[in-house]
C-alpha cells in the first residue's frame, strides 16, 4: 500500500508506465487507487479493460494522487510539468523515471515543497528483474523515499544512491542490458562461425548467460573466483581469455561505460 493510503498516479503509459502499472497491480496494490494519466482515448481504454485502473488526464491524475510517476521521455518533461504544476502541492511527491532529468530541473517548475525523487530504471523491469537507482531531491524525507522504493521494487530491486551518482548508474545499469544483449549477439555469431546451427548456439548462449547470473546472485562468490574455477591452468578457457585480454576487452568496458556517462552528463546540462 501506499504510504500515505492514498492515491498513485503513473503519467505517461508508454513501455515504462505499463510496466510499473502491471508490476503494482501483481504486488497487490489496489487498482481503486492507481490513476494513469494518458490523453490518448484508445490507449486510455485499452489500459482501463486490461488492469481495471481508472485513465484520466494528466491534470486530474496529479490532483488527485499523494504520488505522481512521470514515466515520460526527457524531452517532454517540462511540457507535462507546465501542464500539472498548477495542481501539484506541498508534501505530494512525484517520482522522476526520465533519464537525465535532475530532481533541481522539477523542483524549479513545481510549487515550493513537492518532494522530488530521481530514479534511472532498466528495462529488465520488463520482466519483474530490474534495477532502479533511486535519488532524493532536497525536500524529499524518509516516507517519500521508502514509498519510490515501495514502487519500484514492484518490478525488481531498488538502491538508493547520491544523486551525483546518477549519471554512472545510467552508464552502468540503464544502458548495462545493451552491453550484455551486444555480448550474447557476439558469441551467437561465434558459435555460427564454429558451426553451429544458429538456433543450437542460441540456446547454449542464452541459458549459460542465465546460469552464471544465477550462479552469481545465489553463491554470492566473487566473478573472479567462479572465472578461476571454469579456468583450468593450459586448457580451452585459458586461451579464450588471454585473446580477451590481448584484445583489451577489460578497457573496452571501461572506456564504454566512460562514454555513457559522459553523454548522461551532457543530456542532463542540455535538460
């Protein structure tokens, strides 16, 4: 439930707010207290029949929630936050998910006292397995801050980080499923070239991707150890990773995720 007991508003129901919406409503949040805002009549009905939630404009969305998800592109922010400013009030929190946006950007446009939380997603959060980094602006307590994290975790984990973390979380998490999705694509490919049917290297790839994250998460042991432990000293695995290294595989990740920052760093100053 919601902290206060009151109402949700998710604005913007595109890939992101759907995926909130249904993560809330399978956590069990009841649907008589999620509002989406969404201008579009038959995306507005679709939503309705598919999780019983009321569709209202945005206006009236952020009238009457305590909490307000603005589940919408950068680029649109300041026209949805002209629009609902307005009807936004003291001690009402809104919840950011647009990449690059800061907490200070919203906090100029909305009434003195709206508590502002900043948060970077992934798309993982697709399939209940997400990451969100979440990040108070300056009038933001406690209660608001267990309450995005209340949200968020309905689709996944949730950490709380600086906001001047942000833009190496965006680097990190939000772009990280691009970065794996690129090395499963490669050692499809691979396997292609060492004859393999494509759908047999498929399957090999994706379930040993699942495995060793599984692997992972539950022993908790070191990547470093389980690396060593599939290495034996001369053998196959051996020669893979010294053409990995020999290839500067490891600055590669480095020089990429340093990449990604920068341009979170630059979207945001352009915002």
């Amino acid at each position: 439930m919601s902290s206060s007991g009151g109402q949700t508003a998710i604005i913007g129901a595109g890939v992101m707010g759907e995926t909130l919406l249904s993560g809330l409503v399978r956590a069990g949040r009841r649907v008589d207290r999620l509002l989406v805002g969404e201008k579009r009549p038959e995306r507005a009905r679709e939503l309705e029949e598919r999780y019983g939630v009321a569709a209202v404009s945005n206006v009236e969305a952020a009238t009457k929630a305590d909490t307000v998800a603005l589940v919408v592109k950068p680029q649109d922010m300041a026209a949805v936050l002209d629009e609902i400013a307005h009807v936004l009030r003291p001690g009402q929190l809104v919840v950011s998910l647009a990449a690059g946006i800061t907490t200070a950007f919203i906090e100029s446009r909305v009434p003195e006292g709206v508590a502002v939380v900043r948060v970077m997603p992934n798309t993982p959060a697709l399939v209940d397995e997400g990451m969100a980094a979440i990040s108070p602006g300056s009038h933001c307590d406690d209660v608001h801050l267990a309450e995005a994290e209340s949200l968020l975790s309905s689709t996944g984990r949730v950490v709380r980080v600086p906001e001047k973390q942000q833009d190496a979380v965006t680097a990190i998490s939000g772009s990280g499923p691009a970065y794996i999705f690129f090395v499963v694509e490669s050692m499809i490919e691979a396997g292609v070239h060492l004859g393999l049917p494509r759908a047999t290297a498929t399957e090999l790839v994706i379930q040993t991707l699942y495995g060793s994250a599984t692997m992972l998460r539950e022993t908790g042991t070191h990547p470093v150890v389980l690396r060593e432990q599939v290495t034996s000293p001369g053998g196959t695995t051996a020669s893979a990773l010294r053409e990995l290294e020999s290839h500067k595989v490891r600055a590669a990740f480095l020089a990429a995720m340093e990449a990604a920052r920068d341009r979170s760093r630059q979207l945001a100053e352009g915002s």
